[in-house]
C-alpha cells in the first residue's frame, strides 16, 4: 500500500548512532534495564509511529473521499467537477506528491536538516487537511491538495531518515523496530478510510476532511513534545547550501512558481491537463537522470552497466502503478457506480473498498516474509518478483471482464480484484526502492532513490490520465486492454531477467 514506507528498513543502514558506541560492541546499544522503552525500542519511536500512523491515516483517509466530493454534483455537497477532469486531478495529485518527496530531500540535505523539514512536512499536511474542511469551493480543493503533495512528499522523504538515526547500524532491534513503525503506516492506512468514509457519509464532506485535520493535528502535537530527545545528527543540515547561493537557488524558485502561475492564467496548465503535463514533466526528469547518470564520468563501467539495467525495471514499475493507483481514480468510480455495497438497510460507504489493500498487507506481509526466509538463496531474483508482481497487477484488471454489464457488482468480488493487486505489489513494492539503493553508483547514490520516486510519480499520475477513458460502457476494453498490456510487459521482464541480472554485475 506504501510503496516506500514498507521498505524503510533498507534505506537507513548508514545512519549514525544515536547513544554513542563507536566500537559497535554487540548489545551495547540495547536498553538499560532502568530506561523507558516502546516495546523493547528507543523511546522515540513510539513518537515517529504516531506521526506516521495519524499522516497515513489523514493522507487515506481524504484520498478516500476527496474524488467524490470534485465530482458529486453540489446538491450532494461535492463540486460538480466533470469525472474525468476530477480523476486526472488526483492521478496528478498523487504523482506530484513523489516529485515533491525528491524536493523535500533536497530541502533536509541542504536547507533545513531532515527533523524540521520533516516537521514542517506535517504542520503543511495538516493545513492542507483544515483548508479542505473550512475553505469553500475550487479554492479551498486547489489551496488543500497543494499543501498536502508538498507536505506529503517532504515527510516522505525524511521519517524514515529519522526512524534510522535511532538505532546504530549493527543494533539487533532495528528490524523489529522498523516492523513496528510499518504497523503505523498500516494501521493509519487501514482505518483511515474507514472513519473519514463513514464521517463524509452521515455528516458530509467537510466533516470528513475535518476528521483527517485532526488526526495530523493529533500526531504532531505527540511528536511535538518529545522531538528534542531524537538524536542529534538530526538536527543538523548534513550538506549546507553555500550562503552565496541563496539568492540563485531563490531566483530559481521564484521563476519556477512564475511559470506555473502564468500557465494557469494563460490556460495552457489547466485542471483538464494537469495529469498529462505531470506525466510529460515526469518522463523529461526520469530521461534527464538517466542520461546524466550514463554520461557521467564518475561512474565505472560496473556502474553504468547497473543504471542501464533499471531502466526495464524502471518501466515495469511505472506500469504497475499506473493500474495499482486507480484504486484512488477508476476503482473509487467504479465502487461508488457499480458495486452493490448495501447490507440490509445499512449501505457500506465508498470509500471502505480502499481499506481493503491496508488490510490484506497486515494479513499476507508476514506470509511473504516467513516465505523469503525459508527459501533463502532459493528465492526468485529482483526482476523475476518484479515481472511475477506485473503480472498478477493485470490479472488483477482482467478480473473486472466477468463482471461486465452486472448491473450490481459484489462488493467481495472488488475484495478479490484488490487481494490479487496487494500479491502482485508485495512482490513489487518491498524491492523497489531497496534496488534502487543497491544499483546506486557511488557518486550519486540520491539520484538513483530519485529514479525509483519518479517511476512512481509516472504511474501516479498515469493513473489519472487513463482514467478519463473508463466509463461504464468501455469496461470491457478499458480493464481488458490495460490488464493485456500490463501482463505483457511482466512477461517481457521475466524473459529480461537473465539479462538485467548479468547487467546488474553482481547486485542480486
């Protein structure tokens, strides 16, 4: 369901130690008896759980029901958005949100240190959270959906950051600790959309982005009142922007935001485009890194050989989320137009079909666990999980076919649809970001992080654009085309596998 929050354990091994121990002494760093602890872990992470726990379920939770409100017509209390303009507006929401994860590194990197951008990150969440509830109209959607993508993605990238400085690297509780904090990512995620739901359905929409408000509110102020006992190395900007570069770096900024601004004035960004153009900007970043990456004279003919290997890979992930993201655009139509969700006299609400994903992944992420363990060197190779994950990911839209011109669809059978795609992302998701990591070359190891956030940013924002061909009437070839392609693009990666491992150069 998090695609990157899940993986947080594998992108934090180089963080510093918190308590000291430069000799790595094995149990140096375990608890004293006498010292406070959440479940055996440093204190703090019970703080960095609620963070993440109540941003996941504010995140979901408005994701759940935002769609609806853009498009419900406004005597149901929505905007009366056209559904295809509305869908494309989220597929770009959602893709921007990993732009701006690229952004927020930056920003902890150079400006800030990762604690206050990460801080910064959740006060934005919420505001844009309040601005949805108490803010009328296009404005307060508009003002909304900016502030959670900028505060979203600036989260994104640095809690996991901070969830790493607590533990030194050779620490024996750090993978359990990271299981713990992943519960809150699921957990918030799973409950979400169940409680802004039910708010939106008996109160309305603005109650419902009340609900997420304040459950971000709630886990920023827990935060709040502990965050001086994180370690150190946190505070701190680990790669100072020079102050003479202030004034150029502002310069950029002000010029970007005036391009934006004079797009939307002059109509050549608007809502009905914004998907697409999040996808064209998408594409020319990604090209942008590959080529500075291959081109580069830093990087050995190892590494180039590793950086040409992620490009199928690249592709394959973008195509996964493409059709795992329309949960949040096609699939919230289709539950709320073709699923009979009425059990007696009480009707289940929409956005409850999206906790099913948070839900299978607490049931079936041990299952996947136990069973890479016992396989062991067994298991299949990176590609292969990636182009097994493909494939159940189309097989999964392929399962809408039988139900084509049911006039009411089961709500279980959407239960099945969602159990396949969770399959096909636990083969995916846990590894993708953990690739990236280990294919990094040595001189740039952000940018290769940077490659798999746009690949997820590409199908984010895809999702938007090809919703607004899906309609009741072009199911069959909607479901059908995308679930065909998708499928073959899995099975190109398997065929592929030998290749890109033998291009990999010994990353396994």
């Amino acid at each position: 369901m998090d695609h990157d929050s899940s993986r947080a354990s594998e992108g934090t091994t180089s963080a510093t130690a918190p308590h000291g121990n430069p000799d790595n002494i094995p149990g140096a760093d375990l608890p004293r008896p006498d010292e406070k602890t959440f479940f055996g872990q440093p204190r703090m992470l019970a703080n960095l759980f609620s963070v993440e726990l109540w941003e996941r379920f504010s995140f979901y939770g408005m994701q759940g029901i935002v769609l609806l409100y853009m498009y419900f017509a406004t005597t149901e209390g929505g905007l009366g958005i056209d559904q295809a303009t509305a869908a494309g507006i989220v597929g770009a929401y959602g893709g921007a949100v990993y732009l701006f994860a690229i952004l927020g590194g930056w920003v902890a990197d150079r400006l800030l240190g990762s604690e206050r951008t990460m801080f910064v990150s959740g006060v934005l969440i919420m505001a844009g959270h309040i601005a949805l509830a108490l803010v009328p109209a296009v404005a307060g959607l508009a003002t909304g959906l900016v502030l959670i993508a900028i505060g979203s993605g600036g989260l994104k990238a640095t809690i996991t950051n901070l969830v790493g400085a607590l533990y030194e690297r050779r620490d024996p509780r750090r993978d359990a600790g990271f299981s713990i904090f992943y519960m809150g990512v699921n957990i918030g995620g799973l409950t979400g959309p169940l409680l802004t739901g039910l708010a939106q359905q008996t109160w309305g929409f603005h109650l419902g982005f009340g609900l997420a408000a304040i459950g971000m509110a709630f886990g920023l102020t827990q935060y709040a009142l502990g965050r001086r006992r994180l370690p150190g190395e946190v505070h701190h900007v680990p790669n100072p922007l020079p102050r003479e570069q202030f004034g150029r770096w502002i310069g950029i900024a002000v010029a970007a935001v005036a391009v934006v601004v004079v797009a939307v004035l002059t109509g050549v960004l608007n809502a009905g485009n914004l998907a697409d153009v999040v996808v064209v900007v998408t594409v020319l970043s990604a090209v942008a890194l590959f080529v500075l990456l291959l081109t580069s004279a830093k990087l050995d003919d190892d590494e180039r050989s590793r950086v040409r290997s992620f490009i199928p890979m690249f592709i394959g992930s973008a195509a996964f989320w493409a059709l795992f993201q329309q949960q949040f655009t096609v699939i919230t139509i289709y539950s709320d137009t073709r699923l009979d969700r009425s059990l007696g006299d009480w009707t289940m609400p929409i956005s409850w079909v999206q906790s099913f994903n948070p839900l299978f992944i607490i049931l079936l992420a041990p299952v996947f666990a136990v069973l890479w363990t016992r396989l062991g060197g067994r298991q299949p190779g990176t590609p292969t999980k990636f182009g097994l994950g493909i494939i159940l990911m189309g097989s999964a839209f392929l399962i809408f076919l039988p139900m084509v011109g049911v006039s009411s669809v089961p709500v279980l059978w959407a239960a099945l649809i969602l159990l396949v795609a969770t399959l096909g992302e636990l083969l995916v998701s846990p590894v993708g970001l953990s690739l990236s990591t280990r294919l990094a070359p040595r001189a740039y190891p952000v940018l290769m992080v940077a490659l798999f956030y746009l690949s997820v940013a590409l199908g984010t924002a895809l999702s938007g654009s090809l919703a607004g061909y899906y309609s009741e009437q072009t199911e069959a070839a909607y479901f059908g085309v995308l679930g065909a392609v998708t499928i073959v693009i899995g099975a190109v990666l398997l065929v592929l596998s030998r290749w890109i491992r033998r291009m990999m150069r010994g990353v396994l």
